[in-house]
C-alpha cells in the first residue's frame, strides 16, 4: 500500500470515524448536558423526592420557600410604608381628609361649574359646606348648654335609681358593696388626677394638631376638586411609558371604589342617625341631638362605631329614664344592624367594593392596633381601595375580532 492510498490516522470521536461524538461521552457533551440539567431543574424546579438525586427537596417546599422570600420581602415594603406613615401621620390623615371632601363636593362643584367659574364654583362648595357643619355643630352646643342643668339633676336622680335597682331583684346587691365601689371610683380619680390632667393637656395638644390638619386637608381639598384631573396626568408623565397604561387603570379604579365608599358610607351614618334620632326623641332620652351626632360620626367605624355610639346612648337613657327605656335604646343596636346590614348596604353601596364582614372586622380590628380611632376608620376604604386595584389589574382585554385592525 503506497503513501498516497493510506489513510489518515482519526482519534475516535472525530469526524469520519462513524461513532457519534455523545457516546464517547467526552468533557464537552458532559458539559452539555449537565448545563441542560442545571436549566431544566431552574426552570421546572425541583422533582421531590424521587425526582434527580442532586436535589432532594420536595417540590411543595421549594414553591412554599419561593413565596416566603417574596412574602418577607412585601412585608418589609408594607412596614417601611406603615412606619413612615407614623412619622408622617398629620399629613397622611390631612391628605385622607382632603380625599375625602373631594370625593364628598366634586360632584356639586362640577354641578355649579356648568353655570359659574371652576374656582369660584369650587370656592362656593367648600364654604357652604363649612357653614353647614359649623352650623350644625353650633346647634349642638346651644343644646347641650341649654340641657346642661335639668340634665345633671336627671343624672343624679338617675344614679339613685340604679342603685335600687341593683338592691333589688335579680342583682341583690348591698347596699355596703355600692357605697364601698363609690368610694374606690372616687379615691382612684383623687388618686390619679395627675394622670387626668396630662391625658387632658394631652388631648388639647391632639384638638391643635387636628384643626392643622383640618386647615392642611381642606386647602389641598380645594386644588384637587379644581384641577384633580391636571395632577393625576402630571403624575402619569413621571411613570415609564410602558407602565402609564396600568398605573391609569389601576388608579381610576382606586378613585372610583373610594369615591363611591365614601359617599355611600355618609348615606349610609346619616340614613343611622335620623332612624336614632327620631327613637331617641320619641322615647323622651335627653341630649337626643348630640346623641344622634355622634351615632352619625360614629358609623364610619364600620361595624364598631354605630354599637359604641348606642352604648353611650343606653348609658344615658339608664342615668335619666330608668331600665325600660335603657333596653329599649339598647334593642336598636340590634335593628340599626339589621337595618345597616341588609338594607343600606346593599342598596347604597353596590358602586363600590363589597367586601366580607370577615374581611371588613380584621381590618377595623388591624387599624385601630396600628394607628388607633384613625387606622379604625382608614382601614376599610384602604382594603377597598387595594382590592378593587388588584382585580382592575388582573382584568385582560379580550382578543379583537377577526378582521379588525387593532387600535
């Protein structure tokens, strides 16, 4: 065999020997394949405990430590905004209640806009509306300084009463025993007058801080009902323009459920407070207008408030008219509910987010631990708020129709 017909010496695996190169199972199929493993198992996860030896882990506990990390991470984020909210708690509660009056006048200013100005129709709302509150909490005090006398003779004649009808039957209590929790009420407050004295400066130093931001909502009031729409675009331009689409959305949304709630839960404490008015009057309970004021702020506490503001009116009919009238006041708390929870809200609310009562007492529950009366009161509109966000958001526009050209 000459030189010319021999052939060229081949290392197996090469090209031309006729084995392919995977069976040899040289370092870089090796390599290959185990870069593919390495995707596969990133991408699919874990197999438990039968699936590859290299990764023991049951799969249920890879996806419950994947959301934890996730969870942890939400957590940090909602406590970081929590906690500066705390800081910040008069400009987060001036803002809220800046909200709150526009949602409440927007509608009535838009309504004077089409005969006058924008501003001046917006000026008109704020300050009618200002004179309506002022006038009616004017009233209440005129009434409460009219009734103070007769009614701090009701209220001492009362206490006799229920003295003596604890002596009696069922209760049989002595009368040693009523005398001797007399004395403790009065040698604790003798006791603690220092501390009275503090938490009343203290509340004094809470009226200050509530007017300022009372003034603050109101003046930041009056630019949104003018020029709310100009903001929100503003705001718009400062997103990337990828995520203007889903930050619209999903903020209309947050305004319509909040503007609804909002107005629907005002329909709804006015609608409680005329039904307790008017039993309060018939029944002949004494301070029937401050008490009907207070059932009527009282209702934005959703299921709390209204059963409170009731309380403190069975405590004053039981001071001034005796036991009957007491039950009677106190059997309203069960038709008010009934009545609140069947009918208004149903009716009323329907505009904005109906959520569970499950849902609506952890989060009255949740608030006041957090924030006090104020996290009581936000707390609902803030679900609400949230909710109606993340359903707007997870909302897809279906396909187009065939043979239309999108938009």
């Amino acid at each position: 065999m000459n030189a010319g017909s021999r052939r060229p010496h081949r290392r197996p695996g090469e090209p031309g020997t006729g084995r392919p190169r995977h069976v040899v199972g040289n370092r870089s199929s090796r390599g290959v394949l185990t870069v593919t493993r390495a995707r596969t198992a990133a991408v699919d996860g874990p197999q438990g405990t039968g699936g590859h030896p290299g990764a023991p882990v049951h799969r249920g506990l890879w996806v419950a430590a994947a959301y934890a990390w996730r969870l942890i991470v939400v957590g940090v984020v909602g406590y970081t905004v929590f906690a500066l909210l705390g800081k910040l708690q008069l400009v987060a509660v001036a803002l809220f209640l800046a909200l709150v009056v526009t949602a409440v006048l927007r509608p009535l200013a838009d309504l004077l806009a089409r005969r006058l100005p924008r501003t001046l129709a917006v000026i008109i709302s704020i300050l009618g509306s200002m004179v309506l509150v002022l006038g009616v909490m004017a009233l209440v005090g005129g009434v409460v300084a009219s009734e103070s006398g007769d009614l701090g003779h009701e209220f001492a004649g009362g206490l006799g009463r229920i003295e003596r009808w604890l002596e009696g039957s069922p209760f049989h209590l002595s009368h040693a025993v009523l005398s001797n929790l007399q004395g403790k009420v009065a040698t604790f407050v003798s006791e603690h007058r220092s501390v009275v004295i503090s938490s009343a400066l203290s509340g004094a130093g809470r009226a200050v801080e509530f007017v300022t931001g009372l003034v603050l909502g109101l003046f930041c009031s009056l630019f949104f009902i003018r020029s709310g729409d100009r903001y929100w675009r503003w705001f718009q331009e400062l997103m990337p323009e990828s995520v203007r689409d889903p930050w619209d959305r999903g903020g209309r949304a947050a305004w319509r459920t909040f503007a609804g709630y909002t107005r629907g839960i005002i329909i709804v404490a006015a609608t409680n407070a005329v039904l307790v008015g008017i039993a309060l009057t018939v029944l002949g309970v004494p301070l029937a207008l401050p008490l009907t004021l207070l059932e009527f702020f009282a209702a934005f506490i959703p299921l709390v408030g209204s059963p409170v503001a009731l309380g403190v009116a069975t405590v004053v009919a039981l001071a001034t008219k005796g036991p009957v009238v007491a039950i009677i006041v106190l059997a309203l708390i069960v038709v008010i509910g009934q009545i609140e929870g069947h009918v208004l809200h149903p009716l009323v609310m329907s505009w904005a987010v109906r959520l569970h009562p499950v849902v609506v007492a952890v989060s009255v529950i949740a608030g006041s631990i957090l924030a006090g009366v104020t996290g009581a009161v936000v707390a609902v509109p803030m679900v609400s708020v949230a909710w109606s966000v993340i359903t707007e958001l997870r909302a897809r526009p279906g396909p187009e129709p065939p043979g239309r050209a999108p938009r």
